[in-house]
C-alpha cells in the first residue's frame, strides 16, 4: 500500500499553503477588527483565488471546474483551514447541486459562479427546522404556470456576498415534495429579515430572510419535484468531508504555534516544554492530528477510487464528526500552553477556538452524525467503519 502523496498533490497542497500565507492570514487582523474585509483587501484575495486556480475547486473539469481529485480538494480545504475569521470563504466553490441542473441553468448560474462572477448561498434551515428538515415550513406552490414560494430561512452563510439562493422548500407544503428553487436575491418578495451576530468572527453575513410569495418561473426548479433530499445529499457529503479537512488545518496551525511557543516561553528557569504537563499535552495534540490526517486522506483516495455514493455519504459522516470533535480537543490544549497569550483576539489560537466551534453544528450536528453513522452501522454492519478493504 503506498499512501505518499503524489508530486501533483504535494504541488497544490505547496501551492495552496502559499496561496494561505501570502493572502489569507495578513488579512485576519483587519477581519477581526472590523468584522469583515474592505473592499480593497477582498479583491486583492479574489485576484490571488484566480492566479492560484482555486476557484471553485470542488467542480469536475467536464463542469468547467479545474478538475482536482477529490484528495486534492482536501488537502486544498486543510490549507485554508489553517486561515481564522472564516478567510477560507472567500475562496469561492460553486454550490453543488447545481451541476445537475439543465444546459440552461448550467449556463446561467453554474459557470458565471464558477467565474466568480455570481455566487450561491444554501437555504434549509428555519426556525423550527434545523436537524429535522422534515419541518420546513417553506412552501412552493404551481400557481398559472409559475411557482410561488413563501416562508423563511435562517443562518444563510455568504448570503450578503451572494446574488443566488438555493432555497429548500415543500411542494405544496409537503414533507414528501422536498425541492430546490433558484431564488434570486432582487426578486420581488425577497426581504432580508436580520443579520444575527455570532461567536466566530466570520469575513461574511449569516442572514435571515423572509420569502413573500416570491414568483418564480418553471427554469428555477432544480432537478425534479421531491429530489431536494437527494441533490442535498451530494452537499453535505462535500460540505462534512470540507469541515473535516479546515478543522483539521485549524488543529495543525494551533499545534505549531503552541509547540513553537514551548520551546521559546521560559517559567521557572526552563522553557515550558520541558514540563512534562506541556509535553503531554504537545503529544496528545500531535496524535490526534496523526488519526484526524490518516481518515482523510484515506477518504480522499476512497473517494477518488470510486467509493459509492452511499458509503461516501456515511464516511463523510465519521470524518466530519472526528475531525471537528479533534480540533475542539486539540486547539483547547493549545490555548491552554500558550497562558493569557492565547485568550487574546490578536493571537490566532483564540480565533481559532472560536471559529471551531461551529463546525460540531453546522452542516448536521455532532449528534447527527452519530445517528447516521448508528444507523449505518445497523443497516451494513460495523466493517463500514472498522474494515479496511
Ligand atoms: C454560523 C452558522 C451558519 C449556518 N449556515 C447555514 C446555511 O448556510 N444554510 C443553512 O441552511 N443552515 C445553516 N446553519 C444551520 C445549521 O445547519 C443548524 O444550526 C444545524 O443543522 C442544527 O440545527 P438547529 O440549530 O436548529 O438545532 P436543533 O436541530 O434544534 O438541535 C438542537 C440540539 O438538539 C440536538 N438534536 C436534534 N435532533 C437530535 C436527534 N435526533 N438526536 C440527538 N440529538 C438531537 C442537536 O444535536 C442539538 O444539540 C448555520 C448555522 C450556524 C450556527
């Protein structure tokens, strides 16, 4: 079994590191003081997504994405994972579900998001549907050949910087009918309700909007009447595998600053390393990142070699649920090393704390995914997790 990386892979994983340094983390500073970038700093990152080909990296090159093997994608994810403040988002990936629209949705949403020329947020949750979507309240209607669609959605991440919502809804209010429309942010009937703030200091808004009989024409419905579930599926697979690569990147920068700061930080006459209390803490830290790394990238090559659909789904819940848990544990510890030092803004390790602490929540809770992963457990047996074939 050869695990190394290929050259082509230690290239991007070179060039993307760079890409972090160089334009990601000077900007963390300005993001944290004013709670977002400026105008100026955010094209100056746009222009570098683009010199660096990580524009919409998560995309095929038959979709007019750059092609990356999905193990490159996560070692791209884990790079930019390192960035705080949410920087990573500024790095645009192109929502999913939309390669499975028509030729014409395609044209018009897909390759302009691509581009960067228009961006799409995701809208499922409400506030009485969050780990249940089955209570969504959103409503679409067929109404003299258009649709009409009503109700409200919350936590929709990037949305101030979007021009496209992807809103889940009920045909016809039913549970059954679960369905993905293609709302544009101007059309008539789109207000945003509230801009909530939240723990992490994020480069974007989280906003609430209310839809008011919003008429949509039939080319807004993507994929079919009651494929919502099933085009969400190809989502949260990305989007858990994504969390579980940044968290890991998060862990491994917190890592390096603590074990860096053992060895300069002097108390009692010696640097703090040579406690064994800090020394511990340093080992545990280093051998989680160990175990988080080898189900990635092990999922990484998986997935590149055809692992089915299905089963991808149920890993993605495992890796997201280990990796985000692991980077609660180990970027604790490092604040823990670095004293008063890693409780203040300025310093990386506390932003990073803060900014982590999302990822047992959003995209299906820690809880979720160990109800996935019970319930695949029951359904295929426990070599889904613990075999190795
Ligand atoms: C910063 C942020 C950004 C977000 N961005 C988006 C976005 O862009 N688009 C979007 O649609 N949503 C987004 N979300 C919403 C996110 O996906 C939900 O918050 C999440 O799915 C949990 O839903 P909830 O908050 O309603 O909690 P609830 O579902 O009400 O859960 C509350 C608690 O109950 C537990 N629980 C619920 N059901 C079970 C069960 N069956 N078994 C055991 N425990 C259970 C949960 O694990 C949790 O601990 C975002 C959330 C945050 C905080």
């Amino acid at each position: 079994m050869d695990m190394r990386l290929d050259p082509a892979d230690q290239a991007i994983q070179a060039r993307t590191r760079e890409f972090a340094e160089r334009y990601l983390f000077p900007y963390e500073l300005e993001c944290e003081e004013r709670q977002g970038l400026s105008k100026k700093s955010l094209g100056i990152i746009r222009r570098a997504v683009k010199e660096y080909c990580l524009n919409a990296y998560n995309h095929r090159k038959e979709d007019g994405g750059p092609g990356y093997t999905p193990l490159q994608q996560l070692l791209i994810h884990e790079e930019l994972g390192k960035a705080t403040c949410g920087l990573w988002a500024v790095v645009w990936t192109a929502t999913l579900p939309l390669r499975h629209g028509t030729a014409r949705q395609r044209r018009d949403y897909l390759l302009p998001i691509i581009a960067g020329k228009r961006r799409c947020c995701y809208a499922i949750t409400e506030p009485e549907a969050g780990s249940d979507p089955r209570m969504v309240k959103t409503s679409a209607r067929l109404k003299k050949g258009r649709w009409e669609l009503s109700g409200e959605k919350w936590f929709v991440t990037s949305a101030d910087v979007c021009d496209l919502i992807l809103v889940h809804a009920h045909v016809d209010g039913d549970p059954e009918k679960p369905t993905l429309f293609v709302v544009h942010k101007d059309d008539p009937g789109v207000t945003v309700k509230r801009v909530p703030k939240f723990m992490h200091t994020y480069v974007f808004e989280h906003q609430e909007f209310l839809f008011d009989r919003v008429a949509l024409a039939p080319s807004r419905l993507l994929g079919k009447v009651g494929e919502g579930y099933e085009l969400t599926k190809d989502w949260f697979t990305d989007t858990r595998f994504q969390i579980a690569a940044h968290c890991t990147g998060a862990a491994i920068r917190a890592t390096e600053i603590a074990n860096d700061f053992a060895a300069s930080r002097v108390q009692f006459g010696r640097p703090i390393r040579d406690f064994q209390a800090i020394e511990f803490m340093l080992a545990d830290m280093a051998v989680e990142i160990m175990a988080a790394k080898s189900m990635l990238y092990r999922s990484g090559w998986e997935l590149g070699n055809g692992l089915e659909r299905k089963l991808a789904h149920a890993r993605a819940s495992a890796v997201k649920l280990y990796c985000s848990e692991m980077a609660g544990r180990v970027i604790d510890k490092a604040v823990q090393i670095l004293g008063g030092r890693g409780y203040m803004r300025e310093n990386p390790v506390e932003r990073l704390y803060r900014d982590i602490r999302v990822d047992r929540i959003w995209e299906g809770t820690s809880e979720i995914q160990r109800a996935i992963i019970g319930g695949q457990i029951k359904k295929r047996g426990l070599g889904l997790y613990t075999g190795w074939v």
